[in-house]
C-alpha cells in the first residue's frame, strides 16, 4: 500500500503508506483504549445517542459517507473532542457543557469528520517514523504523552491522557476547519456558530487552561485560524448565517448533564491539582463532586487514583469497587481495583482483576506484566515467567521490563 493516493477531499495526489483497511483495523485497536481512559461513553444513553445521530447526519454529507462512523460522548470532564482514522468520534462532558447550542456541537463534529475525510491521521503516519510502532498496538504508545501525575501513571502502565491522539498540524487545523464548515452549512446549520464555538474555545484558554490543554495541544488554535474562519463565514458562507441553531433541541438533551455541572467543574479542578501533584487539595475537590453525584464513574475513578497517588490503596480500591457497581460494563475500575489489590498483597484477587480487564479490553501489555506479577505473589513461579516472557515480547524497555527480565535471569528461564 505504500505510494500516493488520491485524497478523498481535494482529489490531489497525497503520500501515503497507509490504506483505509487499516485506518479502520487501527481505530478498533487504539479508540476503546481512549475511550476507557475517558472513562467510558455516557451512560445517559438519550444524550449519547442525540450525539450519535447528530454527528451520523453531517457524516452522510462528507466525502466518506460509507466510512464506519460512531459518535459518542465520554465521562472526562476535561474539554475535548478527538476522531479516530475509522471514524470513531468522541466529545467530551467538559466541552458538551461548554457548548451553546446544537449548531456548534454540529460545528465541533463537522470539524472532527473533516481530520478523517482528509485522511489527517493516516498522512501524518505515513510521514512518520513512528508508523510501525503505531500499527503494532496501543503497546509503545501508551504513557509516552502521560501528562499530568506522570510518577503514578508510569507505575500504573495505564493509557495516558492523550497517549492515543493524533496531534494536528496548523495545516490539518486549516483544512479540517474548511471542511467542517462546509459539512455543518450543508446539514443546514447556521454558519456563525462555527466561529461561535473558536470564540467559546478561546475564552475558555484564558479562563480554565489546564481543563483545555490537551485540546489546544492536539488541535493547535491560532489568530490566523480564527481570522480564516472568521472570513469564511462572512463571504463564502454568508447566505447560511439565517440557518437555525437548534438550542432549544440541544438545551432539552442536555438537561441532565447541566444539572451536575459544579460537580463536573469540581472534577476539572481536581485533575489539574492532580496534574500538579496536589493531591491533598485534588482530593477536596473530588469528595465535593462526589457528595453531588455519589454514582459518578469519572469522579469515583478519579478519587481512586487520588487516593492512590497518595498511597492510601486500601481506600483507593474501595474508590475502585463502588465505580465498578455502578458502571460494569467499563474496564478502568478493574485495572485500577487489580493494582490496589496488589499493593496490599491480596495476589489472587489482583490476578482476577486483571485477567477481567485483559479480556474486555485486550492490548494494554502492561496488564500482562501485573499478572505476572499477581502469579508471582501467589508463588505461581511458572505461570508468572510465561506472562513476563509474553510482556518482554512486547515492550523492552522501562522500570517493568527490567523487572521481568531480572525474575527470568533468577529463575533460570534466561541464562546470562
Ligand atoms: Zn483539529
């Protein structure tokens, strides 16, 4: 497949290595990571599924109709939006109550679908050296763009915030800006709101940065970005600034979600304390947003990597039990519940946890070395030097594959 192609917007000829089969194969394999490392799609299914079909009507306008499109909302209370090279979209809590109205969320979506009908991610792939290790798994990725409490995300080998997110060049930004204007005006959305949602964006950067840090580090805004949409709007698109905004619509959907906001803004501060590595302040903003919502996923996970960056694994893993009964069906509880377990050497269990996490979401190998790691407590030699073998299959560098290949040299399973 290596070569040019046609892109499927401009029709000009485009470098690239990497056909849509694999776009596709390599969305299924890295977006459920990201997914759960945003905590899992809302459970308020009226809201994610007005999400689902909002965006599903814009993307039968683009240039890849027959792409395999998904949109969803996640529990993160940051704010974001990101698109995988399959089509699989996510917007997050922090920006769908930022929103206004559902010509911006269209806006938002219209501008996500423009990254994959340019094919943004595949021609950065294919420009980079990196593409192998991006096509062999979520493995080498994961925690390498961690920000945040970077100590304990590394100890817990779990997928960093961002670690799977393409980052945009200011030329994508252009591009995938063009593009979700002309899809959001031909779903027959009002125009103005796209530059109504850069406007809420860039007021947000000076009020909450932390919250939109990882955004604007991904999708690089800019003056000159602004000033073309800006223009765009006025000119091209001017005919389109009568079309209908749909508040109202947006407002009903919402409802819910609105109800909850302190506690949202209560999480979004206590991650950037947590990023800060304040936890002890992180963890008084997390008990606020949980005596609001005692049943939130996001802020239970949240309070459990509090009480774990603080070493308090009894707690965090209570924080981790409570999150996995009210949201079954998402894998990060396990892993987090597993590594507390193993901390306070309750092996077995830990194993459970882990075995659980690796079947729902399979790819993470840093879940292969804590069962090796839960086997070598539970003195299950053999078995724990089978997954540390299987780990340095995947990963040979770092604190845990030097652990596993020290065990290895002291079994006798690798001679010196
Ligand atoms: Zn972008």
């Amino acid at each position: 497949m290596v070569g040019c192609a046609a892109n499927p917007v401009t029709g000009k000829s485009q470098f690239m290595m990497v056909s849509e089969a694999q776009e596709i194969e390599i969305d299924k394999q890295h977006s459920p990571h990201q997914f759960s490392s945003d905590y899992g799609s809302l459970q308020d299914t009226s809201l994610n599924n007005y999400i689902d079909r909002t965006g599903k009507n814009i993307a039968a306008r683009t240039h890849r109709p027959h792409m395999p499109y998904s949109f969803r909302g996640v529990n993160a209370t940051y704010v974001n939006a990101y698109a995988f090279p399959g089509g699989s979209i996510a917007v997050t809590r922090g920006i769908l109550l930022a929103l206004e109205n559902e010509a911006q969320l269209a806006a938002l979506l219209g501008h996500e679908l423009g990254h994959v009908n340019r094919r943004h991610t595949a021609e950065q792939m294919s420009k980079s050296v990196l593409t192998n290790l991006f096509v062999g798994g979520v493995a080498t990725y994961a925690g390498t763009k961690s920000s945040g409490f970077g100590r304990l995300a590394s100890q817990l080998g779990m997928v960093g915030a961002g670690a799977l997110l393409a980052s945009y060049s200011r030329d994508n930004e252009r591009e995938a800006d063009a593009s979700g204007l002309e899809y959001m005006v031909r779903a027959g959305y009002n125009s103005n709101e796209f530059v109504g949602l850069m406007d809420m964006l860039r007021r947000m950067s000076k009020n909450k940065p932390n919250a939109i840090e990882l955004m604007f580090a991904t999708h690089p805004m800019s003056d000159e970005r602004y000033r073309t949409a800006v223009e765009a709007v006025r000119t091209q698109y001017r005919s389109s600034r009568s079309f209908p905004l749909y508040r109202d619509r947006y407002m009903d959907h919402t409802t819910k979600l609105r109800s909850i906001k302190e506690a949202i803004q209560a999480m979004q501060k206590g991650e950037s304390l947590m990023a800060k590595g304040k936890y002890g302040e992180a963890e008084i903003h997390f008990s606020k947003a949980l005596r609001q919502t005692p049943d939130d996923y996001a802020g239970l996970v949240m309070m459990s990597k509090c009480q774990m960056a603080q070493k308090n694994y009894a707690k965090a893993g209570s924080f981790a039990e409570k999150a996995k009964t009210v949201y079954p069906q998402e894998s990060q509880a396990y892993y987090l519940s597993g590594f507390a377990k193993i901390k306070q050497k309750d092996y077995a269990s830990a194993y459970e946890e882990f075995k659980y996490y690796e079947k729902v979401l399979p790819g993470n190998p840093n879940t292969i070395f804590f069962e090796g790691l839960s086997l070598e407590g539970m003195q299950q030699i053999k078995k724990s030097a089978n997954e540390y073998n299987k780990y340095l299959q995947i990963v040979n560098q770092g604190e845990k594959a030097k652990y596993a290949y020290q065990r290895l040299v002291k079994w006798g399973y690798i001679k010196k």
